[in-house]
C-alpha cells in the first residue's frame, strides 16, 4: 500500500513540475525578452540563404566483403573456432582410469 501511495505522489509531482505550454507567452512582459527580440530572430533566420545538401549514396563501385564489418565478424569467429579445436585435439585423447 506504501508503494502505491509512493508512487502515485511521486507522479503528481512530476506533472506538476511540467511547465505550462503557455509559459513562454508569460516571460515576454520582462524587458528585453518581449516580442521583438522574438521577431528579430524570425526575420534573422528568413534572411538566411537556403542550404542545399546533396547526397550521392549510388557511386556505381563494387563493395568488397572484407569491408563489410558481417563478414569480417563472421572470419574472426570461424578462426576463433578453429584455434578451439586445434587447442583441444593437441591436448590429446587419453583414457581415464577408473580404480575400483
């Protein structure tokens, strides 16, 4: 029961704590934060030029497979595991003797 009591509090007061969505309408009555420096930056930003970004992904080369990180993980575990069986055929096979 103190759990949910815990949480169900700890929730009213994050929600409380969420700033209102009209609070920035509230901070433009202080001198120096009011509409016109709002404005200021809209008009700076429409004057700014327009940016145009190309990206060419099709460059028509051929991709290797050993620069394609897939397979180079798939080598490195085929040669991980041939180390494994290499290291336990060289310890060799002998028998255990049981003494009764």
């Amino acid at each position: 029961m103190h759990t949910l009591i815990l949480t169900l509090a700890l929730m009213v007061v994050g929600v409380v704590s969420i700033p209102a969505a009209g609070a920035g309408a509230a901070s433009s009555s202080v001198p120096g934060y009011g509409v016109a420096a709002t404005d200021a930056h809209v008009l700076e930003a429409q004057r700014l030029p327009d940016v145009n970004i190309e990206v060419h992904t099709a460059d028509g080369g051929s991709s290797r497979w050993y620069e394609n990180p897939v397979w180079v993980a798939i080598g490195v575990l085929g040669l991980l595991l041939a180390v494994v069986l290499i290291v336990m055929a060289s310890r060799g096979g002998g028998t255990t003797i049981l003494k009764t």
